[in-house]
C-alpha cells in the first residue's frame, strides 16, 4: 500500500447495521484531505474534505455538538 491509495476503514463504534461511512485518513499527511463514503457502496463516489474540516467534524461530534445522543 502506498500513501497514494486510500486504506478505507470503518470505526470500530459502527455496528453491523450497515449505514456506515468509510474514511481514509491515511491520504491526510500527504494531500491534506481525507475521503469519506457510504460503506454500502464502496465503488461509487468520495466526499474528499480537507483535513482539518474533517478533524472540526470529529471534534464537533466528539462535544456533542450535533445533537447527537
């Protein structure tokens, strides 16, 4: 694997519900972003977000900063 390639992987916190997302985050230190997608459709298109919009997310999600529960 090279840096190159995305290294998809889904949080351990997801069940086996299947409404997942895949991130690879491995493309970060080089291209400064991290691809997201529907781990249901692993072959259709990539929401690419530059890292630190991506780190904002998860800090936001972390505080509990969208409602979540």
């Amino acid at each position: 694997m090279t840096t190159e390639t995305p290294h998809w992987f889904t949080s351990s916190y997801s069940g086996n519900g299947g409404q997942c997302v895949e991130v690879a985050t491995n493309l970060a230190p080089t291209h400064g972003t991290v691809p997201v997608r529907d781990s249901k459709n692993p072959a259709g298109p990539a929401l690419t977000l530059p890292a630190p919009a991506f780190t904002a997310f998860l800090a936001g999600v972390k505080d509990g900063g969208f409602g979540g529960r």
